[in-house]
C-alpha cells in the first residue's frame, strides 16, 4: 500500500506527495543541503498556496526540516530566505538532533558512534559558527524560538527504542511538548528509522506496512479531527482534506543498498 493510497484511505480527499531530492554528503554540506530544502518549500508554497503542507522527513531529511522551521521563525542571514508560512504539521522520523549523544555504545542500531561522528563531520564542513543551531536544532532549547516555529496543528516523532539518539530524542520532545501538541512515539526493540527500515526488511506485510499505518492515522487524527493525536483513537470516517506533504528523505535506503 502507497503512502498516498494509506491517506486516502483515513480521508484524506486529495492528497499529494512532493518528494524532495537533494544531495547527501559528501557531496553537500548543511548549507548547500538546506539551499535545496528552502527552495523545494518555496516552489510548493508558491504552487500550491491554498493547500494543506504537511513537511515530512527521516534521519537527515528530519533534522533540515526541523532546521527550516527555526529558520522560519528566526531567519538566519547565512541562509536562504523562505516564506515565514508554517505548515499545518509535521512528522520527524529517528531526526539526527545533533553531534553530542548520551549513549556511547550501541550493538542493536546499524548506525554506530563512529558513523554518526562521520557524517557529523562531513555535514558541518566549514559552517559559520553562527548558523550552528540551524544545523544541529537539538541545541535549541529556547521554548520562545520553538513555539514560533512550531507547526499549526503539531509535531508526530517517531523513533526506535534501541536506536544511538534515543534519549536525545525523547529529550527533544519534552521540550517542544511545552509549547506545542506533540506525540512521541518510541518503538520497542527498533532501530534508527524504523517505518523505512520495515518497508525493505518486514517480513510480512502488516510489518512493511505498520509506519505507513501509524504515520497516516496520526496525521488523520492531527489534521481532520483537529483533536487531540498525542493519545491513541481509533480512527473511523473523518471528513475529505486537501493537503500537500513535502518529504524529505534521509540515508536508510543507502545504508541497506550498500
């Protein structure tokens, strides 16, 4: 089942998917990544102006969604100016938060400490100083910055229980929580990204197709019901929705293609 064929399914009467592309490293650094991610928000701000957008992303694809709306809160002169409009709500899967992490050992996730300060080092490249909680927003922890970049109808942040950033995640959310409507959802005995890691390695169908399920009736419940999601409803016949999701894909796929 397609992720859009799985919304249409909770109501969703026109749903879109804009999936962005955008260089990983080594072949881009923060900045260049996130003049790619600006202009994508632009394009579908600009084509799509009456539309519900819902921005999405996971591993790296979550941390330059989470850092275009603290730029849009707070611009940034270092980084491309994009319309201050914030979308209706987001979903963050397994975001990389930033460089410095609790858990030093970790046998159950396939990203390890040694990976994790790689692609750290290779992200960072040589970023001005002043744009560092732009690339790693973890560090952000101004309730004030949050509540002014904080989505119309919430954050969905999903992560796996066994994965290296676990605690910075669950850290994370107890602080945007403050300010906004957030459900936190940590799977037990999972890995970094794990709704994209069962879709290449669940070996049933209802395990390949349990985060497309969790993600969309959340959103339902976020956006159609326009209620309280951080608990777990049933989700039966919410009325029809336009809406427009920009993805923001991360390096799952690359790891398990290697």
């Amino acid at each position: 089942m397609t992720l859009v064929v799985a919304l249409q399914m909770q109501g969703f009467r026109n749903p879109a998917i804009f999936a962005l592309e955008y260089e990983h490293v080594p072949n881009a650094e923060f900045s260049e990544q996130f003049s790619e991610v600006a202009a994508g928000w632009m394009y579908l701000v600009s084509k799509r102006p009456n539309s519900h957008l819902v921005i999405s992303g996971d591993s790296n694809g979550a941390t330059l969604a989470l850092s275009l709306l603290l730029h849009m809160a707070k611009p940034s002169h270092s980084l491309p100016l994009v319309s201050p409009v914030l979308p209706a709500g987001a979903v963050f899967i397994s975001p990389w938060l930033h460089s410095k992490y609790s858990r030093k050992k970790n046998q159950n996730d396939y990203i390890g400490p040694k990976l994790l300060e790689k692609y750290f080092t290779l992200y960072s490249g040589k970023s001005k100083d002043c744009i560092e909680v732009y690339e790693s927003p973890g560090l952000c922890k101004s309730r004030a910055w949050w509540a002014k970049a904080f989505p119309i109808a919430g954050i969905y942040l999903l992560y796996g229980r066994d994965e290296l950033m676990a605690k910075e995640i669950e850290d994370f959310a107890m602080i945007i929580e403050q300010v906004g409507h957030v459900r936190l959802e940590g799977e037990i005995g999972q890995v970094h990204c794990w709704p994209i890691v069962e879709l290449f390695v669940g070996r049933t169908m209802d395990e390949r197709e349990s985060g497309i399920e969790a993600i969309t009736s959340t959103l339902a419940y976020m956006l159609l019901w326009k209620s309280s999601f951080t608990s777990n409803p049933n989700i039966r016949y919410p009325w029809a929705w336009h809406s427009y999701h920009l993805i923001l894909r991360g390096y799952v796929k690359e790891y398990f293609m290697e």
